[in-house]
C-alpha cells in the first residue's frame, strides 16, 4: 500500500506507514477489537497483531540478551486510557552463545482501553496507536506504524467479533494463568536454584522453563536443569540457574513455563521470595540458658548412643569392647580417649563446617549430609565394605578393618598387635559421630538450634558437649573396670556375633540405597549399585591376588585402587543436575497402601498462613526419608484410623513437608522453631499460639492434642465476650 | 584427590551421562582484573590487554549495520565520546565479534573505510572473527561498552546509555553510562553505575 510513500520513507527512519492494518517489510500489523461495537463505562478488549515473516522474531517483555519489546504510543480521545501491552508466553530462541526471548510467525499483545461512563452514546471512538517494535533474523530492523483504530459506540457492547474470537483466545492462552508466590529463589554453591510450588493441574511437567522479567537476574542462555523434589506430593520443581552480573539486586519475578505430557503449555507470573539465612533466633531460644542447652546437648548425645541410626556402630563398638576384655587398663583408658577424640574432632570439624555455611549464607540444617547424595552413595558403600569384612567374605587389611571394629583386630588371637588399635579407635570414633549427626533425636533439635544462633566459640561448646554425651558410654566402659569386666570372655562366640552383626551393616546399606532412590531416582540407585559391583569385585581381585607370588599382590591392589575409584566417581555423579526423580515415579507409591492416611497436603507457608487466617487448626508434620523417627512416628501415630478420624471431624488441615533433600522453605520454618532438623510436628490452634508436639508421638498423645482443640470457640463459651 | 582434580572429572562424568550442560566460563565482574584478551587489530598489530598496563581503556563492541549502532554513529554521538575519551587519555578499541559469514562481519579494509566514512576515532579496531574476545567478556550487543581502569581492573560494563530504543532523538535525553563512569574515575570515585543493562542487536557470533 501506498507505494509513493516508499522510496521518501525508506530514508527518514523510523519508518512510519498509517493504516490497519499496515505491511512493513517483515510485519503485518493489526490493531483489532474483540467486539465491534463498545459501549460507555466498559472496558473493550484490544489486540496489537504482528504477523512475522518466517525466520524473523519480535520479543518478550524482557527480550533476553538483545533485542527491544514492542511499544504503543496512543493518541486517544479524553477520557479513553489504554493499559499496559500484555505479553503471551515467549519462545526461548537462541542465537550462538545467547539467547533471547520472543515470538515467531505471530505476536499477540493484548491490551485493555478504559471508556468513560459519560461518552456520547453514537460517537464513534477514535484511536490512534503509534506501534514500535524490532523485529529480527540475523540482522534487526526497528519498525513502526500507526495503525488507526475507530469504535462505535452504543449503550451496550456489541456481540465478540467473530473474525477475531481465535485470535483473542489464543491471546488468552498464552496470558499467565496466575501468580505463583510460594517460590524460593537462593543463590547455591553451584549457582542458584528457584524452587517453586507447582500448580494442582501441572504436578507432572515434562518441560520447566523460567523467563526472568530483568535483565541481569540469570544468564538467559543457560541450561536450566529441573527436577521435580521428591515431595511427598510431587508438588515442587526445583531450577538450577546460572546468576547473571545483578542477581543480587535484580527483581526475581519472572514467567514460569510449564509443559505436560499431554503437550499443553501454560504459563504461570513467578514472584519468588529471595531465600534467607537461617534468622537469629527468636526470643524464645534465647531464653534456653547455656547450662541448659549445655545439658540438653550432653543427654543428646547420650541418647544418640540408642537411635536407630547410631545402632550399627554402637554394635561395632560393643564388639571392640569385648576385644579389649584382654587388654590393661590402662590400654583401655588409651582406647577409650582415641576414641572420644575421634567423636570430639568429627564434631568439631562438622561444627565448624556447618558454622562457615551459615556464614556463606546457605541456611542448611544438620541433617544436611544424607541430603547429599554422594554423601549417601558413599556411605552405603562403606556400609556394604563393611558388612563383607564382617560377615567374612573379606579379609581386610588393619585400616578398613579397624574403622570398622575399633580395636577389634586386638581380638584376633595371634595375629594381635597391641599398638594397632588408637588410630582404629579414633576412627570409629568419628564413624560414629558421622552416622549419629543426620540422627535430630529430641533433645539434639534444640540445642542445636540454640547452638546455630550463637557465636561461634558457644555454637562449638554445645556441639562438643553434645559429642562427648555420644563418646561417654564407651569411655566409661573403658575407663571402669567393674563394668568392663562384666563383659563376656572372648571366645568363639565373638566369631558368631560379628557374623550376625554383618546383617545390620548391610540393612544400613539398604536403608541408605532406599534414601538414594528418593533423591537421586532410578538413575542414581543404578550408578550406586554399579559402583557397589566394581568396589566388590575390585576387593575380591586383591583378596584373590594378595598371597599370589609377584607382581599379582601388586596388580590386585591396583585393581581394588582403581576399582574404588570408580566407584568414588559414580557416587559423584549421583549429584548430576539432570539426575532427576522422574516423573513417572511418583512417591505415591509409599501412599497406596491400603493404610489409613489422613487427607494431607504438602506444606507451603502461603497454604499455612492461609488457613490460619481462615481460623482454620492446622497440624504441620515436618519428616524426611531419612529420618527414621519421622518414618516410626507416620506409621505408629498420625496413620491411625482414630487420628485421621479425628483431624477430619475437627477440620484440620494436615500440611507435610518433606526434606529429604533441601528445602528451604522448611528449613526456614525450623528455624522458626529453633530447629535444624525434622521431626517437628506443630499443632494450630484456631486462634492463638501453636504448640509444639514431642519429637516422639504416640496415637494417645497425638489424640489428645487434637482433642483440646475441641471446643470450635473456647474463648465464647467461657463467656469472654469481647 | 584434590578438588581440581574431582571437579573436571565430574563434569566430564555428567557430560558422560548426556544429562546436563555445564556452561564452565569465567564471567567478567567488576572490580576483578578483566579478562585478558589477544586480537588482531585492521593493521595486523596484535593487542593485548596485559600490554596496555597504565592506561585507562574502553572496549565498544559494534557492528555498522545494528540500528542501534547506527543511532550513536548517525547522532555524532559514538565519535563524540571517543574523542572525548582519548583526550582524557583513555585507549579505545572497537571490537567487531561478527564471524565470518555472519552480518556485520568486515575485511580490514571495509573496517578502515567505515573508520573513516563515519569520522569515528577508535584507538583502533579489533577483528575479533572467531569470538574469543567477545566470549570472553560476555559481550551480548551491539553496542556494549565496557570501561578498564589503568590497573587492568574492569570499572564498567553494560550499555552505552540508559535509553534502549533505535530513536536517535533519544541521544540527547540519554544518561551516558560511560562518560558518568570517565567523571567518576577522573574524580577519583567508585564509578557509581558499574553494571547495566547492554541494549541493541545480538553479537554475531
């Protein structure tokens, strides 16, 4: 159209050309109206259309790395105000090394026009949109026009135009469906990570991308890695981001894409809150004097001796005990100390670790080691190893043996070396300290929550008080001769008991596999068990070789050398960031059994703070995986018939929350607690402060807890009426 | 095994595992030492930036036929803050990423003639074909402007001014970043808008 306009055009940049719509070299615009006719004091619906050469683009909101967003400059009567342009969902189109945000083929940009209530009735509005937007292929070319719009006007709007009806429903799919606040956008060792509640209709997205509304917040170019978290719902998806140069001033919202298997996209406004460090502790863990926690921590570390994680060591130790019946006391003494030195720097060491990470600003909780899983990987494997060593398929050499028995090889008859056995002792020492930690039992939670928010020189007081409670029993046993000696002769027994006690060893291990299947999926059990195949068949080489006439001894070793660390580095990669819980294995599988469950729904703060004002009772059940009381506690109180009877009958929400890996939603709720590590169970009153339940439940106590809810309003019927 | 040592072989394994794309560079930041770089300029002189020690120096990426580049060269603009810069005594290198082939891609002679047509005043222009450079400071448009104080230490990176548009008109309203960064240094300051937003055409890589 208006070809003498052309060539005069082409030298005054930018170029303009009137119409509706108007063709430019590379676009088609339109300005149309969802209905015909508009009426006074309504709003009317407009659409910006930009038809795209194939191969060009015009761009989102954000453009990405280059790139302009499209833009109206109206000339409108009195009176008459248009909204803002709206974006539909962008494509991700990457260009070498960067990438850019934008549509193909077509831009649809709807956009909302205010009419006064007072507007004559029969005059025609007349709207005029001065439209700029860049288009690109390779090179970019900014364009305009002006593209003249005039609606009649009549009392009442007129019929949707269906000329336009699918184009304005197809504006209407791309548009966000709604906000998403329950998110959390934290800054990691490795980059940072958006975790995001997903919505209801989407648990099982195949495609997860996140559009930053800023620049500067990400690199727009990388790869986002996405895993749905192992909730107990399925109902998060974490995002690994790469920080762009303003993470940390930028805005975080942004445009969360979905895309599920049956190939339906839907997009969803992102406001993520920016993760926190864990708080200083509110008053009342100030309040918990340090002889107290002090107390707490040393009584802690007692139980700790009796958890069901710690069982296995504990075993081993009991066995290395029965070994030092033959050994002086003074050798025991020695023994005792090694020991207790072990447990007292692992303490330290991971005092000091877990220190140096709040101070990074990573607000991880104690628990923090089995929800890494080369962690775990690894510790199934020394499990596994150890297990073999005992049950007698292996002879290991003094080290594995003695990490693994303490001074057990003292027991060993002939082949006794009375010096052998302190740095064996120190060793289980801080084995045992190792598996302990994950362990939050009772009086664990609170002191190390007080202990994380104080100064250093108090937080290592209470974690070393709490290592000492763990070392004491097997000091005392050392230390105490009346009490050693009550221990049963060494004998042939001891040959049976070490068989037996294989069988613990290798029940960790399965345990510490079944927590790996949780974070890591099929993918991650399959490398662990792979690694387990080569640590076992490199170890069963050198035992075969070891009296073999050289070299064999000396290849053997070099084979159970490599063969380790194969296996070391098939643990590591359990942490892939594609390794993922697929989707098709949700966790449902532990909730169909034909057990009963109360009606539950995963925990977000927003689903709390929602029900508390609603003056809804809320009980909120924080567990992991790998948290075997929260496992006893699940099945023995909260899945009785009479609890779930009883939270439906008093309308209670149950709100679960998983962190078997990190969440930092929960780990900011803990510490809200002063804890650092699950169980917790809160129990929301209608009105007033929560209570917190004991760390081990029983159905009486979870029964009557939810029973003094009881009266819907107490305050009423004790006749306070305000 | 030393954490250098563990780290490669990780990601290598992840790689191994086709599961997920590590992007494994080091990204320019300010107040750290700015990447080093080796390029060749339309003369054939090669310029490096551990040679260039003492000197203040301000990389532009473009690419003549961007219409945001066009908007600075066109205005008067771009020239203007060249000359400006080399009388305050900073060096000026014009980088051109566009790979061969690629639009905005020039011989050392088209590069010399633009130079000239346009009465521009680079300390000289850098080919810079193959990317390296550009990679190396993340530069992602055209124009994208990054200021280098005289102890090699990255000051200022981002866009040229505050207004992202193709309209020349806007030349005139703009806050330019980089002459705000040259007054802060001059004045012996913190340059008090280190990072912005670089805006125009993509780097043809």
């Amino acid at each position: 159209m208006r070809h003498g306009l052309v060539l005069p055009l082409l030298l005054l940049p930018p170029l303009l050309v009137w119409g509706n719509p108007v063709s430019t070299e590379q676009v088609t615009a339109r300005l149309v109206a969802e209905r015909l006719v508009v009426a006074p004091g309504e709003g009317a619906e407009l659409l910006l259309v930009l038809d795209i050469r194939p191969g060009w683009h015009t761009y989102w909101r954000n453009p990405g790395d280059s790139g302009e967003p499209p833009r109206i400059v109206w000339e409108l009567p009195a009176g008459v105000a248009a909204g803002t342009l709206q974006f539909p969902a962008p494509e991700l189109i990457r260009v070498g090394p960067l990438a850019n945000f934008g549509y193909s083929n077509r831009a649809l940009h709807p956009v909302s026009l205010e009419i006064p209530a007072n507007w004559p009735v029969g005059e025609p509005i007349r709207v005029r949109a001065l439209a700029h937007w860049l288009v690109c292929e390779e090179h970019c070319i900014p364009e305009s026009a002006v593209l003249d719009l005039s609606l009649p006007v009549a009392d009442r709007p007129g019929p949707p135009d269906p000329e336009v009806a699918r184009l304005f429903q197809e504006a209407r799919e791309g548009l966000p469906l709604r906000a998403i606040s329950d998110a959390v956008l934290r800054a990691t060792p490795e980059g940072a990570r958006l975790d995001v509640a997903l919505p209801a209709s989407v648990r099982r997205p195949v495609v997860v991308h996140f559009f930053p509304s800023t620049w500067g917040l990400i690199e727009h170019a990388a790869e986002q890695p996405w895993r749905l978290a192992p909730d107990a719902d399925g109902g998060r998806v974490q995002i690994e981001l790469t920080p762009d140069a303003e993470f940390e001033s930028a805005d975080p919202g942004g445009l969360l894409v979905l895309r599920s298997g049956d190939g339906v996209s839907r997009s969803y406004d992102l406001n993520p809150r920016r993760g926190v460090e864990v708080p200083p502790g509110p008053e009342t863990m100030s309040s918990l004097g340090l002889p107290l926690a002090l107390g707490f921590a040393f009584l802690g570390g007692l139980i700790l001796n009796l958890m069901p994680c710690v069982f296995p060591v504990l075993a081993i130790k009991v066995l290395s005990l029965a070994g030092q019946g033959a050994l002086d006391l003074r050798r025991r003494a020695v023994h005792g100390l090694s020991y207790t030195a072990g447990v007292l720097v692992f303490f330290a060491l991971l005092g000091g670790l877990l220190l140096g990470l709040r101070a990074g600003g990573a607000a991880l909780g104690w628990g923090f080691q089995l929800q890494y899983p080369p962690f775990v990987a690894l510790m199934a494997y020394l499990f596994l190893v150890l297990g073999l060593a005992l049950a007698g398929a292996l002879i290991l050499g003094a080290r594995l043996m003695g990490l693994a028995g303490g001074s057990q090889g003292a027991s060993q008859g002939s082949s006794r070396r009375p010096n052998q056995g302190l740095g064996a002792a120190f060793a289980a020492g801080a084995l045992a300290a190792l598996v302990a930690a994950p362990c939050t039992a009772p009086f664990m939670g609170a002191a190390l929550g007080y202990a994380v928010t104080l100064a250093w020189p108090l937080a290592l007081a209470i974690l070393l008080t709490l290592g000492l409670g763990l070392a004491a029993p097997f000091l005392l046993l050392s230390l105490w001769p009346a009490l050693a000696a009550r221990l049963p002769r060494p004998g042939p027994w001891m040959e049976v008991l070490k068989q037996l006690l294989a069988f613990p060893l290798f029940g960790t291990a399965a345990w510490l596999l079944w927590v790996l299947s949780v974070q890591s999926g099929p993918t991650g059990v399959a490398l662990v068990l792979s690694g387990m195949l080569l640590l076992t068949f490199g170890l069963w080489v050198r035992e075969r070789t070891a009296l073999a006439a050289a070299p064999w001894p000396w290849l053997g070793t070099a084979a159970s050398v490599a063969a380790l660390a194969g296996a070391l580095w098939l643990a590591l990669l359990t942490e892939c960031p594609g390794i993922e819980t697929p989707p098709n294995t949700p966790g449902a599988e532990w909730r169909t059994e034909p057990r009963p469950q109360p009606d539950q729904e995963p925990y977000s703060a927003e689903r709390l703070a929602a029900a508390r004002a609603e003056g809804r009772p809320v009980l909120v059940n924080m567990t992991a995986a790998w948290c075997i009381t929260c496992l006893v506690n699940e099945r023995v109180a909260l899945s009785s018939r009479r609890v779930a009877e009883q939270l439906a009958a008093g309308d209670v929400l149950y709100l679960k929350g998983d962190w078997t890996n990190r969440d930092p939603a929960i780990t900011d709720y803990l510490a809200g607690f002063g804890r650092t590590g699950v169980p917790i169970y809160v129990l929301y009153p209608r009105a007033g402060e929560p209570r917190v339940l004991p760390q081990i439940l029983t159905p009486a106590i979870v029964e009557a807890a939810i029973a003094s809810l009881g009266d819907p309003d107490p305050g009423l019927s004790r006749g306070e009426i305000p | 095994m030393t954490r250098s040592l563990t780290r490669p072989l990780i990601v290598a394994g992840c790689l191994v595992l086709a599961l997920t794309v590590q992007p494994a560079d080091a990204k320019p930041e300010v107040g750290k030492p700015a990447p080093d770089f080796s390029v060749a300029d339309t003369t054939g002189k090669t310029w490096s930036l551990a040679d260039l020690a003492g000197k203040g120096l301000i990389l532009e990426w473009t690419n003549h036929d961007c219409p945001y580049v066009r908007k600075h060269y066109g205005s008067g603009n771009m020239q203007a803050l060249q000359k400006e810069a080399r009388d305050a005594g900073y060096l000026w290198l014009s980088v051109i990423s566009s790979a061969p082939g690629k639009q905005g891609h020039v011989t050392p002679a088209q590069a010399d003639e633009l130079t000239k047509s346009r009465g521009a005043a680079p300390t000289a222009v850098l080919l810079d074909g193959d990317g390296a450079m550009g990679l190396a400071y993340g530069a992602k448009t055209t124009p994208n402007m990054f200021v280098i104080d005289g102890t090699g230490t990255l000051v200022y990176m981002g866009g040229i001014d505050d207004r992202p548009t193709t309209d020349p008109a806007d030349v005139e309203r703009a806050e330019n970043y980089v002459r705000l960064a040259m007054t802060d240094l001059a004045a012996g300051r913190p340059v008090s808008n280190p990072v912005t937003r670089p805006y125009g055409c993509s780097v043809k890589y």
